[in-house]
C-alpha cells in the first residue's frame, strides 16, 4: 500500500517532514508533534502511530497519532483516504478519533464508520489563528509579564490540570510539561500590581520557524480583567524575539470572547478544524 505506517518518528520526519514544513502554519500541530518526540518529550507511555502516503517517489499524504490524543489527519489527499482507511484496518489500529481540517474530517468519519456499529462524536470545533502584525494591548491591565521561574512549577501544573479538565482535552503529564517549558523559558505569566499571578501563556517549541501559542489559561476568580489577552501578547512578542517567522494559535469556536480577542491583538483566522470521537452508536 502507498500508505506506510509506523511508530518510528525518525522515519516519519524523514518521509514527511518537507510536506509539512511547506506550510508550517497551517501543520503546527503535527510539526510540533515531531520536534517534541524527538527531544524525548512524549505524552504517554503508550506507542505514536505515524503514516505517509507515497504517490510514486513524492510523499503527499501525512498523518499521525500520539495517544491520548485522537488521530491527526495533517495531509490526506482525498484520492487516498479510502487507501488510508485499509491501511489502519489492516494494521488493526484502535482509533478513538481523528482531528483535522473539516472536509477531512467528515469524509474520513463517514469510511471509518461504514458498517460498523460506532458513530462520530464531535467534541471540538476550533480555528486556527495566525499572527499578522502584533498589537499589544494599548491599555493594558496593571501588573506585567514575566517567564516562570523554578517557584512557579507547583503553579503552573495546578493551572495546566485545571486548563485540561475545562477545556474538556485528555489528561496528561503536566508537571513534565510545566517543568519542560519553564526550563524552555517558554511559560509565561502575568502578575498584578500585587505580585500575584493571575495568568499563563505557554508556546510550543520551534518547528520550522513557527511557534504556536498553547495553552492560555486565567483562574475564573481572575477572569474578564484582561490578564488572558496581556499574557498571550507578552508570549507572542517573546516567540518573536526569538526567531519565529509564524506564530499561530487555536481557539474553540464555542467561545466568542477568545476568538474576538486573539483578533484585537493581530491573529487572523486562517482555517477551521474539528476533533472527533468515535463511540458506540
């Protein structure tokens, strides 16, 4: 089959990593999925599934799965879903989702679920955001942004348990992931006139000259003052002075605050995504 799976990520960025850094952008997710594994950042014990599609020498197809997350469908050209579908059902693969463009999406949910007895559930709808021209907050809240420090981690793990259980996202390891991006100085926080820190904003690591800007998280004691938005700006600012060429983000459809916001300070809608769950019927 043209479609070549495996849980090797070397061999994967070998096959794709070209396809998805064309449009780094529009691939943060799965760009960020390689550079991460490779630096031994994984986000379970259990084993990622990878897949490029080979249409004679030239790979025009990638996908991949990190569990606990669903299925990432970064590249399927349409003429190779069906392909896609025999290949994972051939592999035997335990798919508990897919996650992708909404085109995508459907078509695969609709081949996925043909004759059998599961239905696709869908749990998000989000867009992605790219940064055009920042613009910090011209008022913004008093206080100011700072990088989390070592003292922060108990924080900032606290603040990442509570992000995942609200936004609904499976658990992860977040105290690895507090103390990987605090080592990265790439945690930020806002701290009001007091001290105290009210907000987070963390960014992913570099990938082809993109950065993509995850998660924001205010307390709900903290919320609707403005700290959400000064952060995000301060962490925005800094992936820049750092050399990223794109910086992106996703926020969820069903929040219109988030998405009025990130445009207030320079992120232009760029694409629609949907995550999908399958479950029985």
């Amino acid at each position: 089959m043209p479609w070549r799976l495996s849980d090797d990520v070397d061999a994967f960025a070998d096959g794709a990593w070209d396809l998805l850094a064309a449009a780094p952008a529009e691939h943060t997710v799965a760009l960020t999925i390689v550079v991460s594994l490779r630096a031994g950042r994984w986000w379970s014990d259990s084993p990622a599934l990878f897949g490029w599609y080979l249409d004679g020498a030239q790979v025009r197809g990638a996908v991949c799965m990190t569990p606990p997350f669903e299925m990432l469908l970064a590249v399927v050209p349409a003429e190779a879903l069906a392909e896609l579908v025999a290949a994972l059902r051939a592999a035997d693969v335990a798919l508990p989702g897919v996650n992708g463009d909404v085109t995508t999406v459907e078509r695969f949910a609709d081949a996925w679920l043909e004759g059998t007895a599961l239905r696709a559930h869908t749990v998000f709808e989000q867009r992605l955001y790219a940064l055009g021209e920042l613009r910090p907050p011209p008022q913004p809240p008093p206080g100011r942004a700072r990088t989390a420090a070592d003292a922060d981690l108990d924080l900032a793990a606290r603040w990442l348990r509570a992000f995942q259980k609200e936004a609904g996202v499976p658990a992860t390891d977040v105290e690895r992931l507090a103390r990987a991006s605090i080592d990265d100085r790439r945690l930020w926080l806002w701290e009001d006139e007091g001290g105290t820190a009210v907000a987070l904003a963390g960014r992913t690591v570099p990938a082809a000259g993109m950065s993509r800007v995850a998660p924001v998280y205010t307390p709900p004691a903290s919320r609707r003052r403005g700290y959400g938005t000064a952060v995000t700006a301060a962490c925005t600012a800094d992936a820049l002075d750092q050399g990223a060429d794109h910086v992106v983000l996703f926020t969820d459809l069903a929040n219109p605050t988030s998405n009025a916001i990130y445009q207030r300070i320079g992120y232009r809608p760029l694409s629609d995504r949907r995550v999908v769950r399958f479950e029985p019927s």
